[in-house]
C-alpha cells in the first residue's frame, strides 16, 4: 500500500537523512557510556576470576593442612617438592 493512498504524504529524501543523522547523533551520544560499562564488565570478570582461583588454592591449602595434620604427610610434601 502506498502513503499517498492514505492520504499522507511520502516523506522526502532530505527528511530521511534528517531522521538519520538525529539517530546517529542519540547512538554517538551513548558510545561513550557503552564503552565504559564494557571496560568496567572486563574487569569485573578478571576479579571474578581471580576470585575463583583464589578459592580454589584455598580450598586445596585446606586439605592438604588437613591432610598433614591426619598423617598424610607423603602427599602433602610430594606436591610441596614440585
């Protein structure tokens, strides 16, 4: 169907570039804070990987102070020698 058997008028070629530039314009006008949220992002994902590894080291620290404590010592210095 065409506009002009709606009775409106088809808008000319300057109003679309018009209506671009105006989106060009909002979308240049939240690069800026996209951009820092993606940088914020990244590094809450390297801390949330830190985080885990740390956890984990924790966790195998524990056990193996377990471990010496219950007399297993072999292995607990088996993985201390290398």
């Amino acid at each position: 169907m065409i506009l002009s058997d709606l009775g409106a008028e088809a808008p000319s070629p300057w109003n679309w570039i018009e209506i671009a530039q105006s989106e060009l314009l909002v979308l240049f006008h939240y690069d800026p804070w996209v951009s820092e949220l993606d940088k914020q992002l990244r590094s809450v994902k390297l801390q949330a990987a830190k985080a885990q590894r740390f956890q984990e080291y924790s966790n195998r620290l524990r056990e193996l102070r377990v471990g010496i404590e219950g007399g297993t010592h072999d292995e607990a210095s088996s993985i201390t020698r290398a």
